[in-house]
C-alpha cells in the first residue's frame, strides 16, 4: 500500500508511528503482524558502536543468529571493512546501506519504508529494489514516497493523506492522479 500525501501531511510521522519510533499522543497501534522499522530512518544506530555490534545489538532484540545475520548484511550491504569501525564515522551512503541490509537480514511479515533512499550506484539500487519488492512480493509493505512511477509499479493499493483526513484508494492509477493533481493545486 502506498501511502501519498504532500510534504507536511503526516507521511512520515504515519510510519514512524507504527514502526513504533514514535508513540502515539492518543488511541495505539496495534499489529497482528511483524512490521520492520522504517526503512530510511537512521536514528536506530548507536554511533559509538562499529556496524557489527550494531548488527549484534538486533540480533539479540528480535533473536536472530548474530552469525546469520551479521553475514546477510555484509553480502547485502557491501561495507566490508567499515563494520568494523563506528557507526558514527560511516557517510550518510554507508549508514543507508547498513540500515538496509539490516532491514533485510531481519525478516518481517510488513516493510515499513518511507521514501527510499536511492543508496549506491544504479546496480545497487536494483539490488534493494531486487531484494525488497520482488524477493518480498508476497509480504505487505507501506510505502510512503513522493516517487509515483516506483508506487506505480510495486503498489496495489493506497492512503491518500489531505489535510488531517484519508482515503483508501483500491485504485492505485486514480490514486497516482489525484495525488498528482494536489502536487500542481
């Protein structure tokens, strides 16, 4: 499901959320699934620590092998060396990659991705796209993104958000051109 809306309509606060980074100031969130943190927020890294006790950190909180995982995100994310050395030294590009990988080594029922960050070269860009939508088909995603040709492609569905209200399209081409159509208003 995509989920559309202007900038400062509440995109990212929608995932954030219910990714639980942010706690509602009302009502809860409730899931009958596992969801992923929001893939494109960053805040979940420790600096002082290297990417592996990062990678160990998860690891131990959603009870996962750090073995299988640390060797999932290093094939995934391409850093090779660099897990070694704090988080905080990483360049925005790497702590995209890292934060990827880990979104992908963790496996989860529903991805929760606000706008995703072209990370790396095109190849690299077709292997997050690869690995989320195509490898993933069969799970559920919430994607929150200004780019309509990508919800175009890989949504069926989506949450148009205007204003403090919302509307469930079932339509995803009707979706794209009303949102486009509030983009040019």
């Amino acid at each position: 499901m995509a989920i559309l809306g202007r900038n400062g309509q509440g995109k990212s606060t929608l995932i954030k959320l219910l990714g639980g980074v942010m706690s509602p100031t009302g009502g809860r969130v409730d899931w009958h699934m596992s969801q992923s943190w929001p893939i494109g927020f960053h805040g979940g890294f420790q600096g002082s620590l290297s990417g592996l006790d990062n990678i160990r950190f998860l690891a131990r909180i959603y009870g996962r092998p750090f073995r299988e995982v640390r060797d999932r995100v290093d094939d995934f994310a391409e850093l090779g060396r660099s897990l070694r050395q704090p988080v905080k030294h990483y360049s925005s590009g790497m702590r995209a990659r890292l934060a990827f990988g880990l979104s992908l080594a963790i496996e989860f029922e529903c991805y929760l991705i606000d706008e995703l960050v072209a990370v790396g070269d095109a190849r690299f860009q077709r292997k997050c796209q690869h690995e989320l939508f195509e490898r993933r088909a069969e799970r559920a995603f919430l994607l929150a993104s200004h780019n309509t040709d990508l919800i175009s492609g890989y949504c069926d569905r989506a949450l148009l958000v205007e204003s403090g209200k919302t509307k469930i399209f079932e339509d995803i081409g009707e979706a794209v051109e009303i949102y486009k159509w509030l983009r040019t208003a």
